[in-house]
C-alpha cells in the first residue's frame, strides 16, 4: 500500500480487540498485526476503546515500540479522561518515542458504557462536549500555554503542558462526520470527518468546506470476482445469534452511523456488502470482488473527495498485500 501514501491519500489498518483473544496470543497479534500494516505501507492504526477493551494507550505504546514508523490511531473517550491527560499522553509518546499519534475522538459509544458513568448526555450535545474537549487537547499541543479556556463542559485557567510537543508531531484529529453534530465538530477543529460509506454509486461528493474527509471500509479482493466471493463467506458465515445481537444494538443505541448503515440495501452484483455487519462481526460495511472491481470502487471513493481510508482488523498479512494490490490500481485510476 505505499503508493497510497501519495496524492494526500492515506490508509490505516485496525488493530485486533482484546476480547478475541486470550492474553498471551493478543498481545503477540497486536505486534503481529502492527508490523504487517507498517510493510504494507498503511500510515497508522485505530485501536478501538470501550469498557470492554484493554486501555488503547498502553496498546499504542506496544505498537511504537515495536514498528519504526506507523502511526497509533487510539479512540478517545471523554468519559475516560481530562482532555489535559490525552495531551500529556501525547506529549510523552512523542518524547520517549520521537513518534507522532493520532487522535480518533468519539462521542458516544455504547449506550451500556454511557450508562455506566451515569453519562445521559444526549447525541447532539455529547459533539458539543467533544468539540470543546478536543479544541483544550490542540492548544495544549499546539504550545498555546499557558491555556485558559471557559466553556459550557470544561474549565482550565493558565494550565500548562509539559514537554511541549515539537510541531512536526502534532496529532492527526479524526471525528466522526455521519451526524449533523459531529460534522460540525470536524468543521470547528478542522478535523478529519470519517464516515461510513453508502455504495458507491449513492454517495455523494464532499463539500468544499477546507475539511478532509475519510471512509471506514473492509475489503476483500481476489485476481477473480469468485474467488473473492467465496473468501468471503468463509470469513463471515451467516451467523443467527450474530443477528440477534445486532438487532438489539441497533434498537438501544442513538449512533447515527450505526442506525444508518443498518438502514442500508444491498443490490444483487454489487460489490458493496453488508453480512458482516448484520452478523455482529464487524463494524463497517465490505467490498468484495476482483482487484480491478475494487480499486474501481476506491477510485470513485477518491474522485469524490475521500482522502482517509480505515481499513477492518487484517486477518492476515496476506490480506493486506491484496489490499495493497487494490489501491495500487485505485491511485492509477483517480490519477487517469
């Protein structure tokens, strides 16, 4: 995927969560896993946060020290932690490693976790709160100090960050753009949007707002349109208990990309695929087919203004040289 670092496109991989394995094998998968993304040119990875995860931090520290060059992508949470210990952790990464991180900030997440935290804030307010959240995590970094800031969430006064964060590792921000609210944050940070794609054919061009933009996709691609097919409902079979729960996370949850993607249709022959979602497998929709179906897919991605691709959890390092393959083909097609 090295090409794919050219023309302003960048990819990122998933890192494996932690409640698919048992201690000893995750640990060994997340280097594995980091290590394969990093030859495969991919820029960073996301490493999902939820009160059923081990601390994305502590994982993203594993990943610095085990790559030279990929880029963490942790989720951040405010019900976790002070925007002033997501710069300190930032700033400290970057003085022990000399490597840059970015920041995917999420709002919500599972209704279960809010409540946990007796958290009843709701959808439209939790992206006013992150956009304050996030606006005292970039003048922390961006040396603004000492930093004052008086909103409706958050109050500091002549707070100070130490070590300053040298510029050149100031932190990618990604922001959910599939609601109204959260296409607003992106706007006010100059964040990233990422949103979860429609089929190609049905998604529009992105706004000319100075804003860029990204989608979140897996991909399963083959020399032939069978053979990739057929990797595919071996990897997600039709999964009834899968179903089950899916079901209920759309009916309890107020996300807006969640109930969106679940709303969606599937066209006979397309390539566009949603079974791993429905079955509670994954968490974004699938592209299958050949490399040339595919990368005319991310081609038309591209066209219409996508710049940021994050990529599902790589079963393997061999599933990333085909993807790798995909956006080869892709750039050439954008580029014609």
């Amino acid at each position: 995927m090295k090409p794919a670092n050219d023309n302003g496109i960048e990819v990122f991989s998933t890192c494996p969560l932690s409640t698919d394995a048992d201690r000893d094998a995750y640990l060994q998968k997340v280097v594995s896993v980091a290590r394969w993304s990093e030859e495969a040119g991919c820029k960073g990875i996301l490493i999902y946060a939820d009160n059923s995860l081990v601390d994305p931090w502590m994982v993203s520290q594993i990943i610095l020290e085990n790559t030279d060059t990929l880029c963490p992508l942790p989720a951040v949470q405010p019900v976790y932690m002070h925007p002033y210990a997501v710069a300190k952790a930032v700033t400290t990464l970057a003085y022990l490693y000399g490597r840059r991180v970015y920041l995917n900030m999420i709002a919500g997440g599972f209704a279960n976790d809010l409540r946990a935290f007796k958290d009843s804030t709701p959808h439209d307010k939790r992206y006013a709160r992150l956009a304050e959240y996030t606006a005292i995590i970039k003048a922390l970094l961006s040396g603004e100090s000492p930093v004052t800031f008086n909103g409706e969430f958050y109050a500091v006064e002549k707070l100070r960050l130490a070590p300053p964060l040298p510029r050149h590792l100031f932190p990618g921000i990604f922001i959910s753009g599939s609601s109204e609210a959260g296409l607003a944050a992106a706007k006010a940070l100059g964040a990233t949007a990422v949103k979860y794609p429609k089929p190609r054919g049905e998604e529009a061009r992105v706004s000319e707002d100075c804003i860029d933009y990204g989608i979140r996709v897996g991909i399963i691609s083959r020399e032939s349109e069978e053979e990739a097919w057929a990797v595919a409902h071996a990897r997600f079979p039709e999964d009834h208990k899968g179903q089950l729960v899916h079901a209920l996370a759309v009916k309890t949850s107020d996300s807006v990309w969640h109930k969106q993607l679940a709303s969606l249709e599937e066209e006979k022959g397309s390539p566009y695929w949603l079974v791993p979602f429905h079955n509670y497998k994954t968490f974004c929709p699938y592209l299958v087919g050949s490399y040339e179906r595919i990368a005319d897919e991310i081609a038309g991605y591209i066209a219409a203004g996508y710049k940021t691709f994050i990529l599902d959890i790589p079963p393997s390092q061999e599933e990333l040289f085909h993807i790798s393959i995909v956006f080869r083909q892709a750039l050439r097609g954008a580029i014609l």
